[in-house]
C-alpha cells in the first residue's frame, strides 16, 4: 500500500546534457540516493557556446544568466518547492548563485540551502573589494543553511564571511554509484612493471597545474620507465595547443594528451593506470581525488582545500607544494620506481575511501540536513 504522505519538493540544482563537471555528477547522486522520500525538481542549465569561461564575466555567460534566471522563476512560480537547494562558486558566478537563492526566497521559498564549491573560494573573496562583500554577506545571511566540503571549509567560512556557525554544515563530495560499486570490488594489481601509467585526469588548464606536470617528468631521466597520459575537456582557452607544443618542445615522446572521456571510458583507464596526478593550485575537494581512492589508485596531489582533512602525507596519499616541481618529479620518481609503494598508498587510500567517503553515509548526512531545516 502506498504511503498517503505527500512528498516534499526540492528545486536542486544543477544538472546538465553539456556541461561536464563535478556538479551536476552530484547533484545526480543526490537525486538518486533520496528520491524515494523527496520529490526532486532539477534544475537543468544547458549551454552550446562559451563552456572554457565559465567563472568569467562575459557576453555569453551574462546571455546564459538572463535565460537560467528566466527559467528558474518560472519553474518557482510552477513548482513551489520546499527546499531550493543552489551551488555557489567564486568569481562572477557567487553573485549569480546568491541571487538565485535570494529570488527564491523573495518568490515564497520558505527554506534555502546554499552549496559551496569552488578550490579558489577563499582566495578570490579575500581579493573581493568591500562594498562586494557587504553585499554578498547580505544574500548570505538570508540562506537557511550552507553546506562546505570539510572542517577547514567550515573554520573559513566563519572567519571570513562571519555566518552563524549552527547554519554552516559539512558534507562531503560523493562520486558516481557505478564507479564506486565498481571499483569497490576492484582488486587492483601492484606488481612491479617495466612500464608504469601515470594519469593526469582533467587537468586542462592552467590553474590545475598541467604544465609544473609537464615540467616535472622532463626532469626524470629514465622516460622509459613510464607513460604519461593527460584526459579531459579544455577548461582554458588555448591550454590544450599549448601543453601540446611543450611536449614537443621537450621531446616528450612519452605523454599522450586524450579528450574527455567519461563513464566506461574513464573506469578503463582508472583500472589501467598506476598513479594519479594533481598537482592543482586551486581545489576544495577534487572529485578525481574521491575516485582515485575508491578506486585504490596511488595519488600525489597538491597539499590544498579539502585533502588534508582527510588524507595523511606519507600514509594514503603524497602532497606537494603547488608549484614545487622539484618535490612533484622527486614523488612521481618514488612511486615509478617502488611497487611496493604504490602498494602502500594505494590500500591505505582505499582504506580511507572506506571509512569516510562512502556515497551511502554522505546521503544519509545531506538527508539530515534536509529533516533538519523542514523540521
């Protein structure tokens, strides 16, 4: 017999068919994990032109902002959810999202939440001219609740933008059902091999450190010993004809550089691989790094945002300095030259993923967070 209880509505966003990126492979997962107890309204945002500028202020993405705000009082006016649960990211896009969630509350939406994304947050609003952040702590104030990524989000968020600390809670990043189940029942081989697979996965610009990579395995000696294979999506304009001149410039016959790819594609090459790079100068909890562990995939990663709150230099991970590509050549050389190594990061990371990131116990906390403001 079904149950009589109406569902209540949550307007969540975003989604997307073109937009590649961790939000919307969340935001998914979070539909899918609590659609049996909510009744979720998407919020799809599509877009064919100006996908490398996102964060920036330009005409295509002020043309995209009128059409998704159109759109989304539309649907408020429509849906009338409950909830509107909204990402905020840095740069232009703060203001866009706060207004999102503020129009929201101004169109009758008794409760909503604010999710913060973006590695280069803190960074960016301690540039923020004042009037800006007068302003945006305004919008921030009228949220219900806003969610960070890790404990050090939370320590920034309060010391920064001064929200009430009951109102700030954590949750962290989660990753694809299917890569997890996946992955879960993976046994990841770490023998000793002549040819050790290094992957660099969505490192198409500038900010995630794709060329202190390149620079970095110029300087290791035996290029035999290894292969370097760098995937994704141009996130900058210009990045990919660029790495692709250094590594002809450094005679690095040895690096491959490969488009997206996703879903079977991207377990493939998790499966193939031996060591995760990410050597960024910017994060807040890196969906690859999540992926990796799961995966039990050997990770050197930049000692930034969310990482160290879960991971432990030298135990299920190697940090480096951003922009250290002395230390970055040093640790890939470790990890190429030491199977026994990568067997350590790699089971102790795993270990990690286990105890703290699994997708069911984040569910269950954002469920939480849920009763807590409907209650």
């Amino acid at each position: 017999m079904r149950s009589s209880v109406k569902k209540k509505k949550i307007l969540i966003g975003f989604l997307s068919n073109t937009i590649k990126g961790p939000i919307p492979l969340i935001t998914r997962e979070y539909i899918e994990a609590l659609k049996y107890k909510y009744e979720f309204v998407p919020f799809m945002m599509e877009r064919k032109m100006g996908r490398t500028k996102l964060a920036s202020f330009n005409l295509w993405n002020l043309f995209y902002f009128c059409t998704h705000y159109i759109k989304w009082i539309i649907i408020i006016i429509k849906e009338r959810p409950d909830i509107v649960h909204y990402p905020i990211t840095s740069y232009w896009n703060m203001e866009k999202s706060l207004l999102f969630l503020t129009t929201a509350k101004w169109l009758g939406v008794e409760h909503t939440i604010g999710h913060l994304h973006g590695g280069a947050f803190i960074d960016f609003w301690n540039q923020t001219g004042k009037l800006r952040k007068r302003i945006a702590i305004r919008h921030f104030n009228r949220l219900d609740i806003l969610i960070v990524l890790s404990e050090s989000w939370r320590k920034n968020v309060l010391q920064y933008i001064n929200f009430e600390y009951q109102k700030v809670k954590v949750l962290h990043n989660l990753i694809d059902r299917d890569f997890e189940s996946h992955f879960l029942h993976y046994q990841r081989s770490y023998n000793k091999k002549d040819k050790v697979v290094l992957l660099g996965f969505n490192l198409m610009d500038s900010r995630k450190g794709i060329f202190d990579l390149l620079d970095a395995v110029s300087l290791i000696e035996k290029r035999d010993t290894f292969e370097l294979v760098i995937i994704g999506d141009e996130r900058e304009a210009g990045v990919f004809a660029k790495a692709t001149k250094l590594i002809s410039d450094k005679g690095l016959t040895n690096v491959e550089i490969k488009k997206g790819v996703w879903d079977a594609g991207k377990q493939e090459w998790f499966e193939k691989s031996d060591i995760l790079l990410l050597p960024s100068y910017t994060e807040n909890f890196p969906i690859v790094v999540i992926e990796a562990a799961c995966a039990g995939l050997p990770v050197i990663a930049s000692e930034i945002g969310a990482l160290p709150d879960i991971f432990n230099h030298n135990y299920d991970i190697l940090f480096l300095h951003p922009g250290d590509v002395s230390q970055l050549s040093e640790h890939i050389s470790r990890l190429i030259m030491d199977h026994n190594e990568r067997q350590h990061f790699g089971k102790n990371i795993k270990n990690t993923f286990e105890k703290e990131l699994l997708g069911e116990g984040i569910t269950k906390q954002l469920d939480s967070i849920y009763e807590n403001v409907l209650n």
